[in-house]
C-alpha cells in the first residue's frame, strides 16, 4: 500500500484562491464539523475549556503580511490542508500501508484501522497537513471528503467538499486536474495557479492562485481626464451647469 | 505487487433527519440545514450543520461561527434553571430556583412599578431580532425606558441613511454585486452582512471588478481588496467630502437624476428674516417646491409632469431662493476640501484621493450600466432604460462608531446620491420593506400614565425639536436621555448609557434594570470596571444597592450573569421559535422580500424557557394590554401562538408568508392569521419570500411599480413616493433651535454645539475626543475589529472557535513598533485618558502609521463562559474597553459629554486616542478581575463529539 | 523537531546494543557460557529495550505487526524486519555461544550485517525525510552507524578499535553539525516558496491559524535557544568522545572503562537530544519558524 500508483485515473484536489480568501476560516470549521462526525474517528479537543485548549483540524488558515520594497504592506490569507501530492512522501514512510494514496482518483488517505501512529507520515509532509488525533491515537488528514464527493445518500450538487460547498467567498473549486477543461484546470491555467515547496519534488494536486497586483497607482495621466475641472469655483460651476443642463435631453 | 486499497464507505448514512431552521451565531441570520442523528440513547442530536441552499440570504454557504453552532447548543456554559442571588452582587454566587418562583418574583417587583411608575423599569435589549414584540411588551408596561442595542452599535449608519434617502446598509440596502463595476468598502471588517459581503465579493472578483477598502486596518475584506486607503481614524468625512469637491468640479456628476430623485433642485429659504430661513419652500399643502423647467415656475416637488429645474433660482420679496444644488455648490467647491487642504489630516495623500476620485469618474459615467426596462416613476413620465452609475458602496461602524459619525455618514450617502448610485443598476439597492423615508416612520413616544400603555411607540425618527421626548421642565424623559436636546436623533436610544445614569439618578432614579442577552458589565459597556462598581454599588444611608433590581435573561454563563438578581435562562437557538419579522429587521434581499423562523428542531435538556415565551407569560400576569385574553388568562400561550396570532396593523402580522385571504387561500403580505403558518415555513425551509417584480427592481422610491407591490404586500397603505434628502430639514430645524430661533430652545450650554452640528449638508469636524484630550499627550488611535470567526463574547465558550481566537494581542504599526522600540514577545502598557491596561503586542506593517488595533471582545472575565480560570481569554485576552469612558473628559464649565455622536448618540467607541510604551510581560494582562464564581458546574476536559455510531 | 524522550532513548540505546551486536558477530570478543550470557544479555537488553520504548510513541501499539508488511517502501517497516531477524540470527549464534560453547562463524557475520543493517535503517528513517533537511544527508546515517560500531566497541572492550572509532565518530558528528547548520538555507526552501508569495515581497507570518497550539507545532515546531546548543554540543563532544578516549589512553581498568562507557552515553544522548532539538522541519516556516 505504501507504493504510489504509477498514475492515478483522475486527479481530484482543489484550487484555493488567494486573491479572494477574506481569511474567515469558514471551511476550517465547516471541515472540522463534517470530519469529527465523519470518517474515522472524530477530530477530538483537547483541554477543550481549559488553558491550552488543543484539537485536531484537517484544514488551517494561516495569514501572512507581505512587505514589497515600495509600496504599502499587504496581507494574504492562507488556507492549508492536504495537497494529495502526486509524489507523496507521507505515504511511501508508512510502515503499516495505512497511508495510500487512491489509484482512482488521486485522493490520499489514512486507514485508520491500519494505522500504528508512529507519525512518521506528518514528519515526512512538508505541508503539515497531517495531524495526530490526541484521543484516537491516529493520524488523521483530509480525506477530500471522499464520503462527500461520491456519496449517493447526498443531493448531487453537494457532492463536493464540505470546505468548498461552505466558503462564502468562493475562494475554494474542487475538480479534476487531469482533465484538462475542468474548472479547476482552467482556473490554474488562466491565472497562473502554482505549486507550495515545488523543490520537494511532491508534486501537489492543489494549486494556488496568486493574489492579483494590489495598489497599481494607475498612470495618472490616464485618470486625469476624468477629473478635468468644469470650473475653479462656485460661480463657475453654475455656468457649466447652466451651459450643461440646456443641453441635456428634454433640456431647457 | 501492491496489495488492493481498502474499501472505503463513499456513501455513509448522512443523517437521518435534517430540520431546516435560521442561524443565530450572528444578525445575518442565515439558513441553515440542521442533519439530526438518532445517539446511542436513542435521543436526537445534532450531528452537523451546513447552509441552506435555498435560502435568499446564505445560498448555501456558511460562516466558521454558522458551522460550530453544535458546540454553541452543547456548550457547558449554558445556564440550566431560573437562578436566585444569595451572594453580593457580581459574586456569582446564585441558587437554582423553579420557573414558578422566578415568575412569581418577578411579576411582585414589576406589578407595583406598573401601577405606580412603569418608568421605574427600565427595560433594554441587546442584539436580538424580536424588537418589534420586546417594545410591544414594554408599550404596554408602559415604561419609556425601552430601547434595544442599536445606540452603542450603529445608529449613525441607520439614521443617516434613514434621513437622508430612507434606509442604509445591511439591514435596509446592499450593493449591486452583480452589476458593480467599482466597490468601496469604508470602515468594515465583517459587519452584519457577513456571508452575502463575502460573496459578493467573490461576484465581484469573479467579474473582475474592483474593490477599494477605505480602512485603517489592511485585514480581511481589505486585505484582499485590490486598493487600500490606510486612512487616519475619524476623518473619513473629510476624504468623501474631497470627493465630492473633485468630482463636482469636473462636473462628474448626475445631473438628470440630482434634478428629478432628490432635493437638490428644491428650492431653500434664503431670506434671513423669515422664521422658515433654511427650510424648504413649501406649497399651501407643505409640500416643498422647486422650479418647474417646463414653465420657470414654482411646483410642487411631485406634481404630475414637473420637470425640477436643478439650475433655477425663485426670487422673492427681494430674495433670490435658490436650489439646495446652489448651496451645495457653494459649499463643497470651497478649497478647504481640495485633497492638498485634507490629505495630511486623512493620511491620504492628494493625488490618492485624486486617483480615487477619477476612478469612481470613470466607472460612474465612462461606462454607464443600461438595462433595458421601461419603468414609470411618480410623476408619471416614463424612462424607457434604467440607467445605472455601477459605484457600489459599503460601510459601517468604522464611520459610524465615531463622534462625527452622523455627519460622515451623510457625507457618504451624498457622494453615492450625487453620482446617482443609489437604487440604480450598479450601484446601492434597498431591500425591502425598505425604501422608507424617516417621514413614514413613528415618532418617539414617552408619556407616562401608570398603570397604562405608554402613548405610542418608543424609537422613532424626530422631524423636529417638538418631537423631542422632554419632561415638563424641558430635561430628557428617558433614563437614557434618548431624543434629548444632547442627541436628538437617537433613533435606537442609548443603551450604553442606561447604567451610567441610573447609577447617577440623573434624570432620575430607576427601580428595576431589565437586560435581555448584552453583556452590560463586559464588553458591551465603555469603561467595564466602572460599570461593575456601579451596578453593585450601595446607597450610603439605606444600603440597598443604587440600582435596586436587576433581572436578566441570558442563555450562557456571561459575565453579566453575576450582576444580575434573577436570571431568566433563555434556550439556544435550536431550541426556540424565533420570528424575523418585516415589522422589525427582516432578511430581505434587494430583489426579494422575505422573512424567516426558528423553531425547535431540538428539545432543550435544561430547564429552560425561550425569553420571548416568557415575556408572554409575565404580559399576562401582569395583564398588559394586548397580553391578556378577554377572560383575564395570558393570550398566548407561548412565542410561537404569538408569533401566529398576533395582529399589529389589519391583515399584517409577524410573518407575511402563508397569511390567508378572506376565502381562506394562501396569500402573502397581508391576510388573517393562519393556525398553520409555523409549519408552512418549516415546510419551506424556515423562510418565506416573494420575488420583487422586475420593472420594479431598481428606483424603488420613484418606481410606480414598486410602490405597487410594496401596497400590496402591506409595507405601506399608499404608494409613499418620496425624494432624497440631500438637504435635511430635520436637522435645519434643530440647527435653527441651536441658533435661538423658534419656540423649543435647547438649554444653553448645548446651543452652540446643535447649531455646529446640525448642519443640513453633510459636514466635518474633528472628533470629540481629540477636541478634550490633548492629542500630543496621547497621539495614536486604538480600534478594535470583530474578528470573523468569533461573535463577542459568546465564541469563547465555543471548543471550536476557541482555538481559532483564544487571546488577543494589540497590534501596533511598525512605526510605533519601531518608534518604542519593541521586539517579540513584548507587552505594551496602554494608556487614555481614562484608564490603562497592559496586554501582549505583536507588529503589523498593513496598519495606518497612527494606529494599533485588537480584536473585539476575546478577553473574558475568570469565571465566567465554564472556562477554566488559567484560560488564555483570562490571562492573555483583554478589552478595550477598559480605556473607553461613556463620558468625555470635563469641559472648562465642569460638564461632561457622553462619549457619543450629538446627533444620535451613537456610541464613539473608535474616537479613542491613548499613548503606548513597551514593558515585559505581566503575569497576566491588567486590569486583572477577581474571579467569579460559576453558576454552572465544570467543563469537560476533552471532547470528541460524534453523535452517530 | 521535538525530543521525544522515548525517541532519544529507542535510538540511542538500540544503536549501542546492535553496535555491539556487530562486534559480538565478529567474534571480538567471542566468549563462551556465562560471560557470552552476560554479554548477550546487555546488548539485548540495549537493542531490545530500545526497540520496546519506540513504541511508547506510538497512538496503536497493539498493531506494530502491522509494520512488518511494508518493507518494500519503507525505511520504518525495513527497520522493523531487519531489527527481528538481526535479533533472531543474533539468537541463535549467541545460543551456540553460551549454551554449546560453539561460535558458528557465518552465523555471526551474518548478524553482524544485519546489525549494521539495522542501525542503517534507523538512520534512513531520519535521512529520507527532505522536509527536515539537517538530516536529509549523508551524515546522518553515517554518524549513527559510527556511534554504533564505536559505542559496540566500547561496550565489547574492543579498545583498539573503540578509540579510532570514536575519533572518528567524533569527525562525523563535527562535520553533521557543522553542514547541518547551513543546509536548510542550502536547500532553498523558504517562506517564500512554501507560500508561492515570494515575488511580492518580503513575507513574514502575521497570525497563526489557532492562537493556541496544536500537534504540528509540538510535534516539528520545537524552537532552542542557540547559546543552549552550542554548550549542550560542547557537552555532548567532551562526554560522548573527548573524555573516553582521553580515559581509554590511560592504562586500563574496569572502573575507568565502566566510567568511559558511562561518559559515552551520556554525551550520546546529548547529541541525539540535539539531533531532535535542533532538526529544522519546513512545516515551520508556516508558523513563523524556521
Ligand atoms: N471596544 C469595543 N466594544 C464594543 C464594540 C466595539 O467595537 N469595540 N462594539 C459594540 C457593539 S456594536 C455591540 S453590538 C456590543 C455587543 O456586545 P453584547 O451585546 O454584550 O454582545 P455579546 O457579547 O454577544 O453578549 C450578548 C449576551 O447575549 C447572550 N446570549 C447569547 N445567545 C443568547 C440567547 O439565545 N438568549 C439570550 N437570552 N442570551 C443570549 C450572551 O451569552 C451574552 O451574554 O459590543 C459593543 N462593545
Ligand atoms: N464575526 C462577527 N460578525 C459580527 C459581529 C461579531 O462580533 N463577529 N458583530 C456584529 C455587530 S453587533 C456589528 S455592530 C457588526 C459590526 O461590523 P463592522 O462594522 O465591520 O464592525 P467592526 O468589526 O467594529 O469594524 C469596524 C471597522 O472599521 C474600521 N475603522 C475604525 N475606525 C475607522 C475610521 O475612522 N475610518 C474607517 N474607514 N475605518 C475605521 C476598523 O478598522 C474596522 O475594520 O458586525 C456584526 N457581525
Ligand atoms: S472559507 Fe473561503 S474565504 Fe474563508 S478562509 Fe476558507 S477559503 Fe478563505
Ligand atoms: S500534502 Fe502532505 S499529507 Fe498530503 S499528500 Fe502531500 S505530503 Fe502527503
Ligand atoms: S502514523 Fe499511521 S499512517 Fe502515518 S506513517 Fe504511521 S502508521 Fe502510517
Ligand atoms: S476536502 Fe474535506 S477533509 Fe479536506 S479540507 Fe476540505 S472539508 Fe476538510
Ligand atoms: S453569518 Fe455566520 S453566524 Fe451569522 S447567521 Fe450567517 S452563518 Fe450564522
Ligand atoms: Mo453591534
């Protein structure tokens, strides 16, 4: 189980939008809330009310302030959960087979009857996307829902990750990277979506899109026209408007 | 040879129940699809919670607050039985009690006020959507003393956009996200309309749009916004008012829409000598008037046909009247509001806001928005296209939650008017029942007669001085001296206050102090150890606490709990019917009108009553008109037959969905009362709504066709066409008492300021506290933000939420960082004019250079929410607040002004300046509070909540 | 990372008793009845309890079975079969040794392999991982495997062999810290590939996703001071091989022997708890740290 399939039929993952993620950690929740009555064990807490209150989350949104050389800081909201590498280290570490990643479509999973909890496999992530259950003593992971996105007891158009289905800005698309005209496929190609740690060789699924250029001061002599003074001063402003309203349609 | 995968159960049992109800984490008030799971008891549980898909407010989706609702309902905060006080008061210490004595009490201390001095209760709401019935219930006491949470939140936004064009943002109007070219966000970080702000913004950045967020603070909204103007706090009024200059004077402005949808081309007063100088010209009918360009003439402003001349001046007796537009032009062309004159005192530099200013040019009328779809608006001419200025604006308390709020909100609505982005494509739109102008609302109500309903309803919109709520020798008539000459637009109250001056007896002394769900002595008060000394503070001669009761309903072991003498434990909001009524704030969205329940969709395990149920039962024991059935019984039995039964306008209940015609068919809008409406709604999904026909989609104030349909549906009983008020004659007329004119004259120390103040165009000042602190002793602006993933104070007892915001630092701008020489892991000591406090600092680059900032409300009280006392809430979290005083420093004449708006007596959180320095950490963040003793027992340790096998 | 005591003591005691394994397998020393007993037992004692407290980590011990399957891909699984057969083929030579006073040559080079095996696949469990580059090299497996032999060697009183050995573990150890320390930036992994925002500017971690903490951070996030490392190093060079060699180049005697394996130990554990405490894992760099 720890060898990687030499291809996978599909490759199902996400896009995460940087440009619109407000950073509201809707889906972290949303996540949490599917996952802890969902596959597996649930996500548990510990300390829950207490000093150092500590659970597990499959999905965390980070955030990072970004100070280019001129110009006014920026900050970038950052969402993270599993990327179901293509060349997932957390897998081949496995000692028990328990990680693998699915021959069908990509998805990289724990079982969790398997699984020994030696965490290796959150040693071997780069990403952290793997966290130990406290209370199960498992590891446990994004599943990418995969007791959502095929799962015949739901509508259809819920058939898609509890994160997606629940990100209020439609920062998250879920789909197919192997199919070419996927919307996620076209999203990564259309605005350059890119890959976290590409030196580790990976290979992730998910894709990022960038955040677009923010604070172009936009050539002023562009906008300059549009506030060319009609007049310098009160006076003049009832002139134009004398001038203006005459010749508006239906005008004096 | 790998050996085969696993199996995996792609297809698990989901639930095997789902109830569709509405959220309550927050105002939004979204849809929510609640899956039950039968638990090994064989008890119904709630497993999990995701949006509605159907409902008009969330489509689906659902905030981090909407989605950890389960570890809201399962909180171990949550109070269980009627609580009686046997320690002092804000011990903690209470005993459980049965609902019969808790209902028994409270009806001995509230009866005999009743029939002596129903202002002797004072009774005030936080942040809940059953206003309408609250102040009926409080009507019929007949207590003046009523008011909910709207004061210290957002009452300048509200007014000023009910004054000015008869409605404002969230509850009452949103952008046009489908159509806008260009957003501006001013002064958000997550307001009330929190998922449909989040996906609109997702609509506009899908579209490729442009969203500008005018904050001081670069997170969230703004942080993914694509233009941020860091601008220095208080001053937004200035940089919009620069705004208008630049685009008036390029003539960038919509004449056609000025002339015929606004009182721009109304004609004013400008005879010094009359006693209407500054009002509007009025016909015999009073209605005003402006010159008509088909004659030269005076109309009436809406006479069939009349084409407002926006150019045209009346000359009169030897005074020449001209055209508000006139006295705009006058005012705003000056070059005090030339960027160079404003950019330092902004922080913005001239040519940003030049560039701002080209840029809502350039959208607004470079690439005008046509929709074609004849529409035909009240005069009667017919427009053949709706032509819409796609500028969308936004904005809440960051304009609002400061002393000159009322003015910059004005300001605000002035520019999106002048461009004609208001309820064209594109630009704003209301939201149902909205459009209504402050002239279609009640007027405050405040006479007394005990033992009898108060004379009509409490909150209303003054039109002038008259309609003040004055005792016979002139002072305020409220405890919160609401719609007194020191704020004479308090349309929501002054909740803030209510303590601060019941404690003072000034206007007077109150007997009970009744709360429902605001935490009074925490984060919903400024100055929170002051409000806790003054409410278990002690008459010196009879030793009875100043405020002598104080009853409280709440859900959760809050820190106002200890203050309280008799709780009245509410239900979660899964365990209650609730009604989000058209009467009161619906959810509306601009193409639809709709309106919304809770209902039980679990059974509470506590011994517990929904608030609302239980005002029901204490109307009937107190027989309140109106609560009493003909044989002395309570009328309804519960909030629910309430929500059914009751009758406030003829045909027009609580819930417009599924009323019945007079053959007993479904109708929406008006109708009798249906014995089954409450299952319809849950049958639909816990909502009802009805599609705003399309010609009447835009224009709503002008639009024949929406006046129709809103008769129809029984917002109005008359189409109610109306004009923006540029010019504000309500506030002429109190500008007019301020300069001694007319028969109701403010006493004097508050003449000079109604007069500055009251200014009928929008206008600027500086904000009161950098008037009466000395601004170089304390140079740098404190704000807080709600963070988007916590609502007040109730997160905190969230498992979930918990971790995301656990404590709170301050964040300071790298300048200050640098300038005081922090490093990581410092604490700052922070200090007002009021107080100090020492708490945890972090750096922040994306932060105006004059500003540090926290997150709201995350510090809690040891005690308090079952937490643990060496929760990082307690120890590392703070508040604000601390550094707020509800009252300004004193003046040279020793009187102090409350920390508010004078307009509306908006609470001015976000006026605070203070100084900082850096010191090394404390064991704890100060001001520390002794702990409070839990009415509830411990929490558990760990969790691991799967209610299915 | 963070110094999982059971972790320190599985590697560091395992990789003393199958040190001492090889040299028993190579017959240096070969005795016989009682003594190989004892010496048998020790190494044991070392190998096995190591072996027994790595599952003290673990969330399931009861499926440890389950990491004999998986050999194929993984360095754990590997060091898990190759560990049992180590002890098994160990058995049954040291069975000749004290029960039929019989050294069966090929058996005990065989295990002797297998031993160095063993403390090679430990080391590879550590060395594969790219996310934590300090130990992502060669110097990895090769301080563990000469701090096994030389260890063993000390242990087996094979003092003309245990003194070079150790100076040259010693080498090793000084050339792991002194690569390690500059191989993360080496390696080109930063902030700003691990978020993709490099090109617009300078980044910096402005709020962590839970103000609390949570596995990740406990588990890789482990952050010591410098001044710290650099005495605990100090430290771990003059126990772990300056003092015994120093005592191994005074005449001989069981008490100075006994103290230089002592010394040894000690110094070990200190720079295996380094090896933990300081390893840089890129997870950190989302939070803030390196
Ligand atoms: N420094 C600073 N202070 C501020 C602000 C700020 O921006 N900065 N903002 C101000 C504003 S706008 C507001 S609205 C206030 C909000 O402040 P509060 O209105 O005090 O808000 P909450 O903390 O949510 O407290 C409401 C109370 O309602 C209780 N509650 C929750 N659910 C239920 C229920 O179902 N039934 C009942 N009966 N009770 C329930 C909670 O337990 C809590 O005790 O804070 C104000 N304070
Ligand atoms: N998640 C969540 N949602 C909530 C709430 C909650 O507690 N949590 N509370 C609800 C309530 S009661 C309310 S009232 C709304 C309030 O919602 P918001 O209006 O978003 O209120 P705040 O979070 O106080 O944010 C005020 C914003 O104004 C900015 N600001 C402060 N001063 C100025 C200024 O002078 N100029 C400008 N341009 N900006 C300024 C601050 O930086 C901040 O971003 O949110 C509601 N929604
Ligand atoms: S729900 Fe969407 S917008 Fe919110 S944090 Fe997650 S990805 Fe970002
Ligand atoms: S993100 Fe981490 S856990 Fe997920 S597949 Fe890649 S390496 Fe494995
Ligand atoms: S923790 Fe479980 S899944 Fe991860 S490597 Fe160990 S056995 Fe495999
Ligand atoms: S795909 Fe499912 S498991 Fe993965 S982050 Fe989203 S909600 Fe969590
Ligand atoms: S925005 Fe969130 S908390 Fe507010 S009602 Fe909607 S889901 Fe609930
Ligand atoms: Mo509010």
């Amino acid at each position: 189980m720890t060898a990687l399939p030499p291809t996978t039929d599909r490759k199902l993952g996400l896009v995460i939008d940087l440009d619109t993620c407000v950073g509201c950690h809707a889906c972290v929740v949303a996540c949490k809330g599917w996952n802890t009555e969902n596959y597996g064990a649930p996500l548990s807490d510990q300390d829950a009310y207490g000093g150092a209150p500590s659970g597990t989350f499959l999905n965390r949104v980070h955030s990072y302030e970004v100070r280019p050389t001129t110009g006014t800081a920026k900050l970038v909201h950052f969402p993270k959960s599993c990327l179901h590498c293509d060349d997932a280290p957390c897998v081949t570490v496995c000692p028990t087979g328990a990680s693998y990643k699915r021959s069908a479509d990509g998805i990289v999973l724990v079982n969790e009857d398997a699984c020994i909890g030696c965490g290796l496999c959150a040693w071997a992530c780069p990403y952290g996307a793997r966290e130990m259950d406290a209370d199960a003593g498992v590891m446990k992971k994004c599943t990418l829902c995969v007791d959502r996105i095929y799962n015949e007891n739901l509508p259809e158009v819920d058939r898609e990750p509890a994160c997606v289905r629940t990100c209020p800005a439609g920062a998250r698309h879920f789909g197919d990277f192997a199919d070419p005209d996927s919307n996620v496929s076209r999203l990564t190609e259309e605005r350059g979506g890119f890959d976290l740690m590409p030196e580790l060789g990976t290979k992730p699924v998910n894709k990022y899109l960038p955040p677009r250029e923010r604070d172009r001061s936009e050539d002023i002599d562009i906008l300059a026209p549009y506030l060319e003074p009609v007049t310098e001063d009160a006076n003049g402003f009832l002139g134009w408007l004398e001038r203006t309203l005459s010749k508006l349609p239906g005008g004096r | 040879m790998a050996s085969p995968e696993p199996v995996v159960d792609t297809s698990p049992h989901v639930s095997d129940e789902v109830r569709k109800t509405t959220c309550y984490m927050c105002a939004c008030r979204c849809g929510i699809n609640v899956h039950l799971k039968e638990d090994a008891d064989g008890q119904k549980r709630v497993a999990y919670i995701e949006g509605n898909r159907d409902h008009p407010v969330n489509k689906g989706v659902l905030c981090a607050k909407g989605s950890a609702g389960i570890m809201q309902v399962n909180a171990p905060s949550r109070l269980r039985a009627p609580l009686r006080r046997v320690g002092p008061r804000g011990s903690g210490e209470f005993v459980e009690i049965s609902w019969d004595e808790a209902l028994k009490t409270a009806t001995e201390w509230l009866a005999p006020l009743r029939e002596k001095a129903p202002e002797k209760l004072a009774f005030f709401t936080g942040r809940d959507q059953s206003q309408s019935f609250t102040s009926l219930w409080a009507q019929a006491f007949g207590t003046p003393n009523y008011a909910a949470h709207g004061g210290f939140c957002s009452v300048n936004m509200a007014a000023a956009g009910i004054y000015t064009m008869g409605g404002a943002f969230w509850e009452f109007g949103q952008p046009d996200w489908d159509h806008a070219k260009l957003f501006l966000l001013f002064g958000v970080a997550e307001d009330h309309d929190s998922n449909p702000i989040k996906m609109g913004i997702g609509k506009l950045k899908k579209r490729g749009a442009k969203v500008v967020g005018i904050n001081p603070i670069r997170t969230g909204y703004n942080a993914v916004a694509d233009d941020w103007y860091g601008i220095t706090p208080g001053t937004d009024g200035l940089l919009i008012l620069s705004l208008i200059h630049c685009l008036m004077k390029a003539g960038r402005v919509d004449l056609p829409y000025l002339a015929q949808f606004t009182n721009a081309s109304c004609i004013v007063n400008e005879d010094p000598s009359s006693p209407q100088h500054g009002l509007l010209l009025r016909d015999e009918q009073g209605k005003p008037q402006v010159v008509d360009g088909r004659t030269g003439r005076l109309a009436a402003w809406d006479a069939a046909g009349v084409e407002p001349d926006l150019g045209a001046t009346y000359r009169h007796g030897g005074v020449t009247h001209r055209p508000v537009f006139h006295l705009m032009a006058d005012r705003y062309l000056d070059p005090a509001y030339a960027p160079e004159a404003v950019a330092e005192r902004t922080g913005i530099s001239a040519d940003r806001i030049r560039q701002l200013a080209a840029e809502i040019a350039r959208a607004a009328f470079d690439t005008p928005l046509e929709i074609d779809r004849p529409w035909i608006d009240f005069r009667g001419k017919t427009h053949d296209k709706m032509i819409g200025r796609p500028v969308a604006m936004h904005a809440m308390r960051g304009i609002s939650a400061h002393s000159n709020g009322f003015q910059t909100a004005r300001a605000l609505h002035t520019l999106q008017i002048l461009i004609g982005a208001v309820e064209t494509p594109g630009g704003m739109r209301f939201k149902p029942p909205y459009p209504k102008p402050s002239t279609a609302h009640p007027k405050p109500h405040c006479k007394v007669t005990p033992g009898h309903p108060l004379n009509g309803p409490h909150l209303g919109y003054p039109q002038g001085p008259e309609d003040l709520c004055l005792s016979d020798t002139g002072g305020p008539a409220r405890i919160d001296k609401a719609f007194s000459w020191e704020n004479p637009l308090s349309a929501h109250g002054l909740m803030h206050m209510v303590i601060s001056n019941a404690h003072a007896g000034d206007p007077y002394r109150i007997d009970t102090l009744f709360l429902y769900m605001a935490n009074m002595s925490w984060n919903s008060s400024m100055n929170t150890s002051g409000t806790m000394k003054m409410l278990t503070d002690t008459d010196p001669v009879s030793g009875d606490y100043v405020i002598p009761r104080i009853i409280y309903s709440d859900a959760y072991s809050s820190e106002m709990v200890a203050y309280a003498d008799l709780i009245l434990p509410d239900t979660t909001y899964l365990e209650r019917h609730d009604c989000i009524s058209l009467l009161d704030r619906p959810i509306c969205e601009a193409d639809a009108a709709a309106d919304a329940i809770r209902w039980p969709v679990i059974e509470p395990d506590r011994d517990v009553r929904g608030f609302q149920s239980v005002l029901c039962d204490l109307g009937g024991r107190l027989g309140l008109p109106g609560f009493v059935a003909e044989d002395g019984s309570a009328k309804y039995a519960d909030y629910a037959d309430y929500i059914t039964n009751h009758i406030r306008r003829p045909g027009i209940g609580p819930l417009a969905g599924w009323r019945k015609d007079k053959d007993g068919k479904d109708q929406s809008g008006r109708g009798t009362a249906n014995p089954d409406q409450l299952r319809r709604y849950i049958d639909n999904g816990g909502f009802w709504s009805e599609h705003v026909p399309d010609g009447a989609a835009y224009y709503k104030p002008f639009n024949r066709a929406y006046q129709d349909w809103a008769v129809k549906l029984g917002f109005y009983d008359s189409p109610q066409p109306y004009i923006f008020q540029l010019y504000s004659e309500p506030l002429r007329r109190f500008q007019m008492a301020g300069q001694g004119k007319g028969t109701h004259l403010p006493p004097d120390h508050l003449a000079e300021r109604l007069a500055s103040t009251m200014d009928p165009l929008p206008i600027w000042y500086p904000p009161f506290e950098d008037s009466s602190v000395d601004t170089r002793d304390f140079p740098i602006h404190a704000l807080t933000q709600r963070p988007m993933a916590m609502y007040h104070s109730w997160g905190s007892q969230n498992a979930w939420l918990r971790q995301i915001h656990g404590m709170n630092p301050l964040y300071v701008s790298s300048r200050i960082w640098n300038d005081k020489g922090f490093s990581d892991g410092d604490w700052a000591r922070v200090t007002s004019a009021h107080g100090e406090i020492t708490v945890p600092a972090v750096e922040m680059a994306a932060l105006n250079d004059h500003t540090v900032w926290t997150w709201n409300a995350i510090g809690k009280r040891r005690g308090a929410w079952a937490l643990d006392p060496a929760a990082p809430e307690a120890t590392k979290g703070f508040l604000l607040n601390h550094l707020i005083h509800e009252l300004l420093p004193p003046k040279g004449d020793g009187m102090r002004w409350t920390n508010s708006d004078p307009i509306t007596g908006q609470a001015a959180w976000f006026d605070l300046r203070v100084r900082i320095e850096r010191c090394d950490p404390p064991a704890a963040s100060q001001p520390a509070h002794a702990p409070i003793q839990s009415p509830v027992p411990a929490a558990p340790k760990s969790l691991r909540w799967k209610v299915g096998k | 990372m963070h110094p999982a005591r059971s972790v320190i003591i599985f590697t560091t005691l395992s990789g003393l008793g199958f040190g001492l394994l090889v040299w028993l397998g190579l017959g240096m020393p070969s005795p016989k009845g009682l003594v190989a007993f004892v010496f048998f037992t020790i190494a044991y004692l070392l190998a096995a309890g190591g072996l027994v407290a790595s599952t003290f980590h673990l969330g399931h011990p009861e499926r440890a079975l389950r990491a004999f399957t998986q050999w194929r891909t993984s360095w754990l699984s590997r060091e898990a079969v190759i560990s049992v057969a180590t002890l098994l083929v160990m058995a049954a030579y040291g069975a000749g040794l004290v029960f039929w006073d019989t050294r069966i040559v090929w058996l005990g080079w065989l295990g002797a392999a297998l031993s160095l095996a063993t403390v090679l696949a430990t080391s590879m469990i550590y060395a594969q991982l790219k996310t934590v580059p300090r130990w992502n090299h060669w110097t990895t497996p090769a301080l563990f495997l000469a701090l096994s032999v030389a260890g063993g060697a000390l242990l087996a009183g094979q003092l003309r062999f245990a003194l070079p050995l150790l100076a040259v573990a010693g080498g090793v150890q000084v050339v792991a810290w002194m690569t390690g320390d500059k191989r993360f930036r080496g390696r080109g992994t930063s902030v700003a590939t691990a978020t993709g925002l490099g090109g617009m500017g300078d980044i910096r971690a402005f709020e962590p996703p839970h103000t609390g903490t949570n596995y990740l951070m406990r588990e890789m996030v482990h952050v010591i001071g410098r001044k710290h490392a650099s005495r605990l190093r100090m430290l771990s060079l003059l126990l772990g091989y300056g003092l015994p060699i120093a005592l191994m180049m005074l005449p001989f005697n069981h008490w100075l022997a006994l103290l230089a394996v002592i010394a040894h130990i000690t110094g070990v554990f200190a720079s295996r708890w380094l090896f933990f405490a300081e390893a840089e894992h890129v997870v950190g760099l989302y939070y803030g740290r390196k």
